[in-house]
C-alpha cells in the first residue's frame, strides 16, 4: 500500500512517514500543498494524510481540488484545531475522517487502515488456497507453516492477495508498494516476485504466483 503524506511540519512528516514504513508502506512526503497536488496528479495512492494548514494551498484547497478531479482515493485529514466548525468544513469538503494533533501514531494507523477497508469486499484474514495473509499480525501461512517475509515480500503479497484473481502489471506494482523515488526501469519487481515464489511456491505441488506474459502477475488457486 502507498501513502502520501502532505504536512509542512518536517518532524510530524518524518515521525509518520518513519511509523507507516515500519508497517511496510510505501511513503511519500510532499511539503505544500501544490506540491500535494502535484504528486497526486502523478501518482496512484492508497490513502493520503493531509494535514489542514499547509502553505501555498492549505488543506481544504488541496481536499476541494482533489475531489473535483475525481480523485477517490481516502483523505485522513490532520490538524491542531478542533473545533467543531473546523471538523464539519474538512468532512464537507471530502476528507473521509479526521485527526486532531497531537496524536499517537497507533490511533492514526488505526483509521488509516479503516479507510483502506471501507468499501472492500475483503476480510481481515486474506486467503488464497492454503495460503493466508493476517494485516493485522502480519502473519502469513501456508498450509499451516510459517512464513517469514521481508517488509518488501510482505506488502507485495498483500496486494497481489488484496487483488486475487486479477493481473497486476509491474507498473501498478510498483506504484503501490515501492516509493516516489522507485526506478521502474530496473527489475525489481521481478526480483522480489521471484523472492516470493522461493517462499511461497517452493516446495508445493500447487503455484500460487503466475506470470501473465506480457502483463504481469497474478496470484490464483
């Protein structure tokens, strides 16, 4: 899963940005709101923290521009004031929940995960063939062993299982589970997916992971 967070505080940004990497997300940092906007343009994202003051464009601007452009993706929406009027005018306009500051992190990884939920079909526990995936415990087995994944190995699998059944081009891989700063003309979506298959396929009579020739990936009983 991506996220971008847009917050001028460098040292809220970092604090984020350092938390949500430890849970295996990709994170990006814009410091401004055009620059949020920008990168939002850009690039796909899962969800976005945005924080309420920001300069060049504060955070109401950026969440009214953001969903005039249909861009759907879920806004938690951060900030030092918490009046009611502040509340109800982020809600309105489009923020989908909202966090005051100061904040403990686990509360803020709490409702990010909630509107990463909101509107998917899936369950906690993801499940393919014998194969499953545990978000919360980040726990994945197959056929009862455990398997033990790198941070990378992880939100990779996570996303192929988030989207069973469906091929998922490197580009889209890319996008969602490694940062702005990604080369997409190395191979290292392939490297990590061959990382995968050595720990999830390997040993078992039936493969899981699949090439798409001239696609990509998918993950399929």
């Amino acid at each position: 899963m991506r996220i971008l967070i847009i917050e001028d505080e460098a040292k809220v940004a970092s604090f984020i940005k350092k938390g949500l990497e430890e849970e295996s997300y990709a994170v990006d940092v814009a410091a401004d709101g055009e620059e949020g906007l920008g990168m939002l343009g850009m690039n796909v994202y899962d969800a976005v923290v945005l924080d309420l003051m920001l300069p060049k464009k504060n955070g109401i601007e950026v969440m009214r521009e953001v969903r005039a452009d249909k861009i759907n993706v879920p806004v938690l929406m951060l900030t030092a004031r918490d009046t009611l009027e502040d509340k109800v005018m982020g809600l309105d306009a489009g923020a989908d929940d909202y966090l005051t500051k100061p904040f403990a992190f686990k509360e803020l990884l709490a409702r990010l995960r909630s509107l990463l939920r909101r509107g998917k079909a899936e369950v906690a526990m993801l499940k393919v063939a014998d194969l499953t995936l545990d978000p919360a415990t980040r726990r994945v087995k197959r056929s009862g062993q455990d398997i033990a994944l790198t941070a990378k190995e992880f939100s990779l699998l996570e996303y192929l299982m988030r989207n069973v059944g469906k091929p998922q081009t490197r580009t889209t891989l890319s996008e969602h589970v490694w940062d702005i700063n990604f080369d997409r003309m190395t191979n290292v979506v392939d490297v990590y997916i061959n990382f995968l298959r050595n720990k999830v396929d390997k040993g078992f009579d039936k493969k899981l992971i699949h090439t798409v020739r001239g696609v990509g990936y998918i993950i399929k009983e």
